[in-house]
C-alpha cells in the first residue's frame, strides 16, 4: 500500500514524501530507523484519481523560466549555508506550481533518505534535461553545488533566451507561408468554380 508520510528529523527538519509499506506500523518503523520522528501517515486512496495521479499530469508542467528561478534560488541557499533538504522545503513552500512542488517533496524525500541530488532529478526525466542531471552531479563530485546549478541557471537563461529569438524570427515568415496558401486556396476555387 502507498502512504504519503511527513517526518521531523533530529535537526528539526521537515520532510514528506511518498512510500510503499504493507501497513502504517511498519512505515513508522522505518521512519523511526532512519532517526526521525513520524509526524503523520495517510494511506493513498487506489481509487482511478489516485492512480492517474501517478502519471506525468499534462496540464501542469514546470517551465524553464521556472527551473532558472529553482537553480538560481537552491544556489544562492547552498552559498548561505542551508542544507539542501531545508532549501529544497524552503523552495517548496514558496513555489505555486503543484507539479514542481510535488517534485520537491520528492527531491526533499530522496535527500533524507540518503539519495544525492542528481539521483532525485535523474527520477524526473520529463522535467530536468539530461544535461541538467549530468551537471549537477558534475557539482556533487567536485564539492561545489551550488556553483554547479548556478551555471545550469545561466545556460538554460541563454537557451530560453534563444528559443525566444529564434520564434520571434520565425512568426514573420509563418504568417506570409499561412497568406500565400490561403490566397492559392482561394484562387483555385474561383478558377474551379467560376
């Protein structure tokens, strides 16, 4: 059965996240093995809704604007000396996005549970690039983070910024393409027709 857990660690932090236990007993067990103290476990409905929910929602998605705001923001947390399970509730609790808040509580999870960053993102291939994950554990290695997701930020600005770029080149020739088939449409149909 999935039960979705909040946890309070010997530091006073806050974790949630979502996992797998044949009963409530024995996920508090689990939890308190870990060290940290089980604030509250709910079972999952299995009901059609909790079952979809499982799946990548459509509808809401984490933008690139949204992942430079993440990368800049986690940094500059991890060069003021929060931990990075404490940036990532921090971050958490600031975003508006459900699909990336899901996201952190999971990060957030992971993290607590002893997983590295970029084993977490590695879960969210949908969302965080190849590249992205690849960077960051570049940074993990080497002992510097939070340079490391500053420089995805920065990449991913000048990537959005081109992407931006290159649409904006691109409407000018669309719209004449559009003009001259609609035109050709309309003349084939008068010489048909009349």
């Amino acid at each position: 059965m999935l039960f979705s857990y909040s946890a309070k660690s010997k530091t006073g932090e806050i974790s949630e996240g979502v996992l797998e236990a044949p009963d409530r007993f024995s996920l508090a067990r689990d939890i308190r093995s870990r060290g940290d103290i089980p604030l509250s476990i709910t079972e999952k409905s299995e009901n059609l809704v909790g079952k979809f929910s499982i799946l990548p929602n459509f509808f809401s998605r984490v933008s690139v604007s949204e992942q430079i705001i993440l990368t800049k923001n986690l940094s500059e947390m991890i060069r003021a000396g929060l931990s990075l399970s404490r940036a990532l509730s921090v971050l958490k609790k600031q975003t508006k996005n459900p699909a990336l808040s899901k996201i952190l509580v999971s990060l957030s999870g992971d993290i607590n549970a002893g997983e590295t960053l970029s084993q977490g993102l590695a879960k969210f291939p949908a969302v965080f690039s190849k590249l992205f994950t690849s960077m960051t554990r570049a940074g993990e290695e080497s002992g510097n983070l939070a340079g490391a997701l500053s420089d995805i930020g920065m990449n991913l600005e000048k990537s959005n910024s081109l992407t931006k770029k290159i649409r904006g080149a691109l409407i000018y020739p669309g719209v004449i393409f559009s003009a001259m088939i609609i035109i050709g449409v309309l003349m084939f149909a008068f010489v048909v027709y009349f």
